[in-house]
C-alpha cells in the first residue's frame, strides 16, 4: 500500500467512511446512504482543498484518532469538538496540517452527534456501485472502523487560491484558508417540513392534527437508519397494514406503536408500515446533529 495512508489509532463508537452517497440504485433494493450531514461533509471537503464528492470519516459522538503516514492536510467539522495533533491543540473547522507519524484526535461531541475529518486527496477505497460510502444495513461499502485499520488517501489536490482578509493567498498556504467559515450550530429544535402523503388516508383527521401541532422528542434509539421519535402516537384509520412498498428518503413511516419514524441515509429500500409524511431533503441535514431528547416539530408545506 502507499504511503499516502492514515491508520487508525482509536475508533470510536462508531465511526464510517462516507461520501455523498450512491444515489440511483433503489430498483436493486441498495439504499441511498452517504453522509447524514452533506453540508458538513462538502464544507471540510472544500478546506482542504477536495472535491465535494471526495470520501471522509463520519464519526459519531465520541470522536476517533488516526496516524497518518505522510505528512496530510485535514479539517474536522461538523459537531464541535476538541482536536489535538499530538496531545497539543489545534483548530477545529479550518484546515491544519498534520505531520507524517503524527497523532489527529478527533475528541467527543461538545454539542451534536457527528463530526466529519477531511483529508486533502480523500480516502480511496474501492468504490462500491459509484460511492465509498459505508452502508450499515446492506453493508456495502468498508466495514465501520476498527484499531490498526489502514485507509488509503487519494493525491494531494493542487493547492489553489484563496482570500484570506482580502488578500489573495496562493501556494501551499491557501489551502483551507477561508475567513470563518460558516458552520451552523447543532439544533436547539428540530423544524421539519413535511407533505402529507401517500398513506395519510390510514391515519384519522385528529392523528394528521397530532403530527402537524404537537411536540416530539428525538429518542436514544436514533440511527443512520432512522431518527425514532418520542410522543403521541397516530391513530389509524384503517386496519391491519398496507403492502410493502418503496421507501424514500425522508418518508416518515409509522409502526404499530403509532411513534412516527423518519428514515435517513440508510432507510430500507422498501417497508410495510404506512408513511404519514414525507420530510423536505434541505432538513435532514440537521438531523445529523440532533442529541436525544431534542424537541422536534412537523411543518406541513404544500
């Protein structure tokens, strides 16, 4: 293997490659996956001078760390967290550079769920059906990290330039040099836009006034598969349960227990609960970095 490489030196609780996901393969039953925060993914893809479709690391809650083998460009965003290179601190949502042999940590969530590591040329592993991304439920993709696992990184991209407080900076310098970089804070309240539909004729009137006027809670049971919601539940109207059909992103799929379910990234393909709803794409992003017990509001849109 080249020396173009990072090791993995912790984990983490749960800790994938992703990039934007591979789109267009649902007819062969192999969900959308990627990223669960895209705008976090292309922000520290653009610092460090990627394309926004390069493959990062997604992590979840508690961080990881990672040794690369020669010296490498990185940005950490997403959540906010701490990072240290060696045990000494460094910026989080801009672009540092890492020494060969040195030790990136990337520390626990201080507010969110996930944070995304950038490396200048990506992680190249061997794309499966167009994307690197990890897939939890058909497990395509490579495995979620393990210590000691070795991920390849693509070409250095060329430097470019870049303004840095009104002046044009070129060379090596100019990567990631952006003036304050505008992250979005993790949701204090999740606002989620929906349309009513296609199944909403299973569910009484007072139970689409439920969904559309009262509060949830995001449970501790959320996943990359689906954020699984605490509150009332819907009623239905009718009996018994519908025939499985194709699911999509954002379909808003109720169990028996009648606590609504919103699928993510890596939502089954098909499903035979019925979908009240369906929540606008643009706000799932924010799910990404929703902690349980965030309240959670359905906004009906035409």
């Amino acid at each position: 293997m080249s020396d173009r490489a990072v090791s993995v030196v912790r984990a983490g609780a749960l800790t994938t490659v992703q990039d934007l996901g591979r789109t267009g393969h649902a007819h062969l039953g192999v969900p959308r996956s990627g990223a669960l925060d895209p705008s976090a993914l292309r922000l520290v893809n653009r610092l460090v001078g990627n394309p926004e479709t390069a493959a990062v690391l997604e992590t979840t809650v508690d961080g990881c760390a990672v040794r690369p083998r020669r010296a490498v460009t990185v940005a950490v965003g997403g959540a906010p967290c701490p990072v240290r290179v060696d045990g000494r601190p460094a910026a989080w949502g801009t672009a540092v550079r890492v020494a060969a042999g040195s030790v990136l940590d990337v520390g626990a969530a201080a507010r969110g769920v996930r944070a995304y590591v950038a490396f200048g040329g990506g992680i190249a592993v061997e794309p499966v059906l167009g994307s690197r991304s990890t897939d939890l439920l058909s497990g395509l993709g490579p495995a979620p990290l393990v210590e000691e696992t070795v991920l390849p990184l693509g070409p250095e991209p060329a430097a470019r330039g870049a303004v840095v407080q009104g002046v044009v900076v070129r060379g090596p310098a100019a990567r990631g040099a952006v003036d304050a970089p505008p992250w979005p804070g993790p949701p204090d309240e999740l606002v989620l836009r929906i349309r009513f539909g296609p199944r909403d004729d299973w569910f009484t009137a007072a139970a689409l006034r439920t969904l559309a006027t009262r509060a949830y809670r995001v449970s501790p049971a959320c996943n990359r598969i689906g954020l699984r919601l605490e509150g009332p539940p819907l009623e239905r109207a009718l009996p018994g349960e519908p025939a499985s059909e194709g699911m999509v992103l954002g379909a808003v799929q109720v169990p028996p227990d009648g606590r609504p379910v919103v699928f993510l990234a890596d939502h089954p393909t098909t499903g035979g609960y019925p979908v009240v709803a369906v929540v606008r794409e643009a706000d799932l992003g924010a799910v990404a970095q929703a902690v349980p017990g965030t309240p959670v509001r359905f906004t009906p849109t035409r």
